[in-house]
C-alpha cells in the first residue's frame, strides 16, 4: 500500500481514495479552499498529507471527516481504497425527513379539503 514515501500530494491521495472522480476535481476543490487539514483550511493541491492526518471537506452536500491511515501506491478498486482511511463523521439518520408516505386514503382526504368539499 506504501510506497516508501510517507507524505503524498492531498489532491492525489482524494483521488486515490476515490473522494474525487477525477484529480482535477480534488485539486479545485483544495484550491477552493473546501478542504481542511488537521483544522487548517488548505488552498494548495500540492499540500502533503501524512498517516495520522484529519481532514474535513464537503461531498454531495455531506460533511466528510476522514483520518489517513496510509498513503496509496495507486487509485485501486473501492475496497483497496477504503483501506486508505477511517471514516470519522457520525452516521446519517436513516429515516426520511418527512416521515412516511401518505395512504390512498389519506390522499384522497387531502384532495377533498383542497377542493373544499367534505373528505367522508
């Protein structure tokens, strides 16, 4: 997994743990400012990151807190990438925000009282 260095480009290692499609999209958004290091806002691609390093960024409206665990040789399939870091942000609720679907019945009751007539 290591390749004998033991700091690597941030840009490269985002893409390498497939955060980003492409490494130009990792780049712009270090460059966009986005991306914090160990609670340091980073501006530069070509910042090193090390094992043991914190980051924070945002992913498709998702607040991602990520610790290095190692520095790829590669940007591998999505199991070898996983392995490259521990995920640190609290789960996601599962339950939707509106709750649960209405019935057909509760949808009928709703159209009713818009139209103004009595739903029974």
């Amino acid at each position: 997994m290591a390749g004998g260095a033991d700091k690597l480009r941030l840009d490269k290692w985002l893409w390498q743990a497939r955060f980003f499609k492409t490494r130009t999209l990792a780049a712009r958004q270090v460059s966009g400012g986005h991306v914090r290091l160990n609670g340091t806002r980073v501006e530069k691609p070509a910042h090193a990151v090390t094992p043991g390093d914190v980051l924070t960024f945002t992913q498709a409206r998702q607040v991602r807190v990520v610790r290095v665990l190692a520095l790829g040789d590669r940007r591998g399939p999505a199991p070898e990438a996983q392995l490259l870091y521990e995920d640190l942000a609290p789960p996601e609720p599962t339950a939707r925000g509106g709750g649960e679907r209405p019935t057909k019945r509760d949808r009928r009751a709703l159209d009713a009282i818009r139209r103004g007539t009595d739903p029974s």
